[in-house]
C-alpha cells in the first residue's frame, strides 16, 4: 500500500545560523494566501486508501468535525490506530496530511519555519505547520505534548477563529487556508506522570478517545495487517488481551494493537509462533526479568 503520507521528522529541517533581527519599525504583513510549491504539497497527498476499520462512529465524528474545521484531538494509548484513522480520513476527505512527529527537541521554529542560509543569502523556508496551513492540509501534530511549551503556544492562534499563523521572524501574519484542519495525538496515560497540556490548551480542540480496538474488530485487523489466518489472530488478540490486564501491574503500557500485528507478521513469514511472540509481544515491552517470564507464560498458554 502506498502511503503519501511524507513525515517531517522534527529537528530535520537545518538549523538557521543567520536569522535577520525582525526589523521594529516595519508593519505586520497579512496574507490570506500566500505561495506555496504545488509539488512540494503533493507529496502530502495519499493517493490510495489506507486501510482503516473503524472501530465505532469515528469517521462520522471526524467529518462533522472537518466540515466545521473543529480543531482535534485524538487520545488514547500509542499504537491503537490514531496514526492509520488521520491518514485514512485524510484520504477520504482528499486533503493532503503533512504529519509532525513531535519530540522533546521540537521547538515552534520547527513547526512554523526559519531563516536558513545558502549562496545567495538568507531565504525563508516555511515549516510543516505553515505549509499545511498555507495549503489547506490536515497538519497532524503526533504526540504534540512532548513538544517544548513554545511550540504549544505557537499553535493557539490557528485553534480559534482568529484561524492565524504568526510568523514572527518574517514579519508575516498567515490566514490559514479555509480546507486547513489541525490534529494532534495525546497519549493521556503515558504523559501524566512526566507532562501534560495545559487545559487552555486542551480546550481549543473536539477530542475522540481511542482504545485497543474491540477483540473482533483486532483480529480482523490483525488478520489483514499481518496476513496471517483467523485462528492465529484470535490467539495474538487473546494475549494481547491478557497483557493489558497488566497494565499497572508492572507494565506500563498493554501491548498495543501495533505489537500485535508485528507479531502476525513474524509469524507469516515464517518464524515459529513463541519465538515471534517473543520478538514482538514480550521482549520490547518488559526489562524486568519476573514480568518477563510471567508474559512468556502467557504466551505458552495460547502457542505450543
Ligand atoms: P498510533 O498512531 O495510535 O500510535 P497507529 O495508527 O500507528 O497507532 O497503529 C498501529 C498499527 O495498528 C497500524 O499501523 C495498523 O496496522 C494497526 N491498526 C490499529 N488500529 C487499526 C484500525 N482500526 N484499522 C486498521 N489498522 C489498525
């Protein structure tokens, strides 16, 4: 399956060693569409469908929220499908997605541009936000909370009716093109101890909350993603199930619907059911040699 999708890795985009001071006394320049590079934006665009089950109402919910150009959040754990849905969507709607995934290092210059250098001077290069905005993308913002607290704030104006992109450094204040839509991803259980966004924050978007897919809806997935035969996906769903019943048990996390299919795609190429779920569903999960053996266990109660 081909996926369009292009990923601006944050941090990828070289860093400006020469950006001209904002000069004080020039006027705030407004564009309501200003250029962009047609070619650029069609690497954005996903040209075939990516495959999607859903799990309840979501692709209604997301399209009333796109008509209104709701700003949204998907929470839930990683690996549950909040990737594949935008993407789907993204599709469907026929909008190009240009999806940041956001780290610690992530800084707003990363979002929205810079000044950068070469033989002729400084020219400007707008970042992945800007160009959606410009181009009347979906901008999905992935795991947006690890981002520094800049690049949050950064975002407000283009989450309200103001629907605005402050370049500051270039002087310029973008109107974000009306088929604009801004996503961002938030994995509540995972940020609650180390951060978490601001309720000013978190009220600016219409949320859906995502969970490990139903045990039907899984093994279909499963069945699909990893090639593998029905009664394999069953027993992989049937694991994954009794993992994440250990989740504040001494795992952090449940095993996601993602380890899952890796595990059925082990095991469709040929590596023996234990040994792939070792690989897949035990090792990456736990370094704690009792947990462990007690997942390993798990797994011997469904494959010989
Ligand atoms: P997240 O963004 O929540 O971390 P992803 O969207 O990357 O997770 O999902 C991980 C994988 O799980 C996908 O690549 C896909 O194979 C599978 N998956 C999860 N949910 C679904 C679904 N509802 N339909 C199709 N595939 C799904």
């Amino acid at each position: 399956m081909l996926h369009a999708t292009a990923d601006f890795a944050a941090g990828r985009v070289p860093d400006a060693t020469a950006e001209p001071a904002m000069d004080a006394g020039s006027t705030l320049r407004s564009t309501s569409a200003a250029s962009f590079d047609p070619a650029v934006v069609s690497q954005y665009r996903i040209t075939d469908e990516p495959y999607y089950l859903p799990v309840r109402d979501e692709l209604a919910q997301f399209e009333a929220a796109y008509a209104a150009r709701l700003p949204l959040m998907l929470k839930g754990p990683t690996g549950c499908g909040k990737t594949r849905f935008v993407e789907h969507m993204a599709w469907r709607l026929g909008r190009p997605l240009v999806t940041v995934s956001c780290n610690e290092d992530t800084t707003a210059s990363d979002l929205i541009g810079r000044f950068l250098l070469d033989a002729n001077g400084t020219y400007w290069q707008d970042g992945p936000l800007t160009l959606a905005a410009r181009a009347g993308a979906i901008c999905y913002l992935d795991e947006v909370v690890e981002a520094r607290q800049d690049t949050v704030v950064a975002i407000h104006p283009l989450t309200d009716a103001r629907r605005s992109l402050s370049l500051d450094r270039k002087n310029e204040l973008v109107h974000a093109h009306p088929d604009f839509q801004l996503v961002i991803s938030y994995n509540p259980g995972y940020q609650r101890m180390l951060k978490d966004l601001k309720p000013s924050t978190k009220q600016r978007f219409v949320a859906l909350d995502f969970h490990y897919p139903a045990p039907e809806v899984e093994r279909d997935i499963v069945m699909h993603e990893g090639r593998v035969p029905r009664g394999v996906a069953e027993k992989l769903v049937a694991i994954g199930g009794k993992m994440r019943n250990l989740k504040g048990h001494g795992l952090e996390e449940g095993a996601s619907t993602r380890m899952l299919v890796y595990a059925a795609t082990l095991i469709g190429r040929g590596i023996a059911p234990l040994a792939a779920c070792s690989m897949a569903l035990v090792q990456p999960i736990s370094d704690d040699p009792d947990m462990l053996d007690a997942l390993e266990n798990v797994v011997l109660g469904f494959f010989e």
